[in-house]
C-alpha cells in the first residue's frame, strides 16, 4: 500500500505550542518499522494551479509569501514561515498522491497528515491551512474529464470522522452535487459555527462506542441512498478516542478499529477505491494517537490486500469508475 509523507519538512513552532506535530514522523517510523507492506513516499507539493482548484489565489499568494493579516495567521495556529507554506503544500500533494494511487487500481492508499478540513476557500482554521481533501477531489475530477469526458463528473464522497465539524470542507461543497460531504462530529465541539454539510451527524459529549457505531451505520445508509461515489475519501481522526484532549467523546481503540473497518469495507463491498488521510487527534499521551492511527492502517492493509488479489485475477487493473 502506497503512503505519502511530509513530515521531514519541519514547521517550526515555539516551544509549549499545543499541536502535536512529532506525531506524524513518530507514526512514519512506527509504519516503517512495523509493515513492510506499507511503501513510504516523499509527497510532492501541490502546484499553485492545483490549489487553486479550491482556494482563492490571493490566499494562496498570501501563505505563499507570509503576507496573511496577523488575525488571520492566528486563525490557522501555526505562525508564518517558508517551512510552514512549504509543509502545507506537500500536505496538500500527499493526498493527492493517495487518492491517483487509489483510483490507478491500488485500491487503497492514505497520507500520513491531512485532512485538514477546516480550511476553507479563501482562509485558514484550526491548524489547517489547505483544505487536502477538496483541492484532491477537484484534481481526480479533473483528471477524470480528461480521460473520461462523456461519463459526467467523478462522483466523490468525503466520509469525515474526524471528531470536529468538516466545516471548511462542507462549505467548499455546498453547491456541488457531485461531492458528497459527509461529517460525524462533536455537537458541542469546535467549530462554533458550524457549516451545512450533505449529512451531518451531532453526537453529544462523552458518546461511547456502541452509539457511536449506531450512528455511522445510519450514516452510511443514507449515504447509500442518496448517492453513488466513485471515489471515498476517508478522514480517519484519531480525536473521537477516550484519551484525547479535545475529542470530548469515549471511544476504545476498539470502537475506533471497527470505525475504520466499517468505513473500509463499506467502500470495498462496493469496490470504491478509497484514499484516506488522518486529520486529528491530541492525545494526552500521543503515543496513544499514534497508536489508534497505526491500527487504521492495520485495517487498511487487509483491504489493500484484497484489491491487490482482485487485480492480480482480473485482466484490467485500473479502477475505471462509470
Ligand atoms: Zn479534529
């Protein structure tokens, strides 16, 4: 299973800083260590047209060259460095970079950061400067058209279970039939205003796993029902945990492992290549993040072996969606 990093760009970030950014090269080693099956590539960054796909060029420009109002750099979290506008754009590429390999008949493949979903078209949020996950399915869309021009659009379906509202996500979407954007989250939880998205589902504080689940299976149905993806991307935040510091819910590593299976293997009964990235999670120990992020990869990789037995029986190997 191919999987795109870019933690080795370091964003710099003044000491006692809340955002847990060691997460990301502590979840590469761990990956590295632990599943030869896994093939770890550099994400290259994204190109100011393929941003442009989502976001206003003079957001762009602004990270670009450090020129965002002091308010607005605040919004984000992160202060302003090269390394930072840098860091943001291989973010941006690593999904990318996923969601070819997906659709190219791998099936499955993931970046190790991302699913930075409150991003929106002309601002950044919540340690979120581009939105990954939206200028990716514009990019496949467009990819598609090239390839594909009489079938209509790429059908994609954004599955966030990241434990905040996808607002940014939600409000980039909201007039577009042919993204599907779909969020389980937090009621009481950031963000404070929170945007329309095709599906929202408000879980109150401290749910647990088995409502938790409940839910999302309702969700799925009525995602079934309303529309048909050729595409999945999938946010799988480890921040609905028990032991997260801003999740406000209880899930167990258990109810987070079937989460992902259930969102995988929805996407593998209906052989939809799906892409996924790991939005958050604030562990108070991040060693327990970490650990729920290498477990959906523990999942992934029983459903990227599947793909790769259908390739190798079948004669087509790419994922031709109709
Ligand atoms: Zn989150």
């Amino acid at each position: 299973m191919q999987v795109f990093y870019a933690d080795h760009f370091i964003l710099p970030l003044p000491a006692g800083h809340r955002f847990p950014m060691a997460k990301y090269g502590r979840l590469r080693e761990r990956l590295a260590a632990e599943w030869p099956a896994i093939q770890l590539g550099q994400a290259l960054p994204a190109s100011d047209g393929e941003l442009a796909l989502v976001h206003t060029p003079a957001y762009i420009g602004a990270i670009q060259h450090g020129t965002l109002p002091p308010v607005a750099q605040r919004e984000i979290g992160f202060p302003w460095s090269p390394a930072m506008a840098e860091r943001a754009r291989r973010s941006v590429g690593a999904t990318i970079q996923a969601c070819r390999a997906a659709m190219s008949g791998d099936g499955m493949a993931a970046n190790i950061a991302g699913g930075t979903h409150h991003a929106y078209a002309d601002k950044g949020s919540g340690f979120c400067v581009f939105n990954d996950v939206a200028v990716a399915a514009r990019l496949m869309q467009a990819e598609h058209a090239r390839t594909h021009r009489a079938r209509g659009p790429l059908r994609v379906a954004i599955v966030d279970l990241d434990v905040h509202q996808g607002n940014g996500t939600a409000h980039i979407f909201a007039n577009d039939s042919s993204v599907f954007t779909l969020s389980l989250h937090g009621e009481k939880n950031f963000p404070f205003r929170k945007e329309p998205s095709d599906l929202d589902v408000e879980l109150p504080d401290g749910t647990g796993d088995a409502v938790y689940l409940e839910a999302l299976e309702r969700a799925l149905d009525e995602l079934e029902r309303r529309f048909e993806p050729d595409l999945v991307i999938y946010l799988a935040g480890a921040d609905p945990h028990e032991g997260d510091r801003l999740g406000r819910l209880k899930l167990t590593f258990d109810g987070l492992e079937a989460r992902d299976r259930r969102v995988m293997d929805w996407a593998w009964q209906r052989r939809r290549p799906l892409a996924f990235a790991m939005a958050g999670g604030y562990g108070t120990d991040m060693e327990a993040t970490v650990q729920a992020q290498v477990n959906t990869y523990r999942v992934a990789l029983q459903y990227q072996a599947r793909w790769a037995a259908r390739s190798s029986t079948e004669t087509g190997t790419a994922v031709t969606p109709a």
